[in-house]
C-alpha cells in the first residue's frame, strides 16, 4: 500500500514541475494546476480512502499534505504579483492557510461515500478556486 501511494506521489511530482516548467503566465498554470490536482484526487480517491481508514496509514497524510503545499506555495511564488489572490501574502501564514484547505479537502474526499465522490470533487474544486479567487480579480470566473 505505502508503495502504491510513494509511486503516485512521485508521478504527481514530475507532473508538476512539467507544470511548473511551463511558460505560461500564472493564471493559466494556477487552473491547470488546479484541474490537474482534483482529477488525480478523483482518481486516488480509493487509495485516499485506504489511508484515511487506517490508524497506522495516516501518517502519510503528513509528507502529502506538506508536499500539496509546497508545491501550492511555488506555484503562488512564481507569480508576478499575489495581490490577485485572496490569501495571506506572508509565506508562513500563507502555507498555514494552505495546509488547512488542503487539510479539509482530503478529509472531506476520504470521508465521502463513493456514490458522491464525483459530485463533492468538483464542489470543493470550485471551492478552492473561489476560496483563493474571492471575486475573481484575475478577471475569470472562478
């Protein structure tokens, strides 16, 4: 099982810095980013659950919640500006922040039935969005 979820972590690790190696301005590597984290989500969702459900499992909540934002946190740096973005702009509050939405996301997908997986996925994809967009300064709709 920890093998599985390493081998995970480490193809949604190369996926990102693919990502994060990107030319494109932050908007768009924000929302593909974005869309990119809750399909894996979707896809995880069964090991997501075995982790959740095992005393012994959830330590591996630790290092996946710090490396999501870790990479949340980059993300946000290699903006120009992150006065588009309704968060803290102080890192250490900022990646306080990102570990209880992050915290919460998983919490919520593990803790769902799978009849509605798909459903509250995209509920708190768009959640996510509005939570860091508020009124969508970046000129998009969240």
């Amino acid at each position: 099982f920890c093998s599985a979820v390493e081998d995970g972590w480490n193809r949604f690790a190369e996926a990102v810095e693919q990502k994060m190696d990107d030319e494109s301005g932050f908007e768009n590597k924000f929302f593909r980013f974005i869309d990119f984290g809750f399909n894996l989500l979707k896809k995880g969702y069964p090991l997501l659950r075995g982790m959740y459900s095992d005393a012994s499992r959830r330590q591996l909540f630790q290092s996946t919640i710090k490396r999501i934002v870790d990479y949340i946190d980059q993300l946000i740096d290699s903006a120009s500006s992150t006065e588009t973005l309704n968060l803290p702009l102080k890192p250490e509050e900022r990646k306080f922040f990102l570990k209880i939405m992050i915290s919460g996301i998983l919490f919520t997908a593990s803790t769902t039935p799978p009849s509605k997986i798909t459903a509250v996925i995209e509920e708190l994809k768009e959640g996510f969005k509005s939570g860091f967009l508020g009124s969508s300064p970046l000129g998009v709709s969240a």
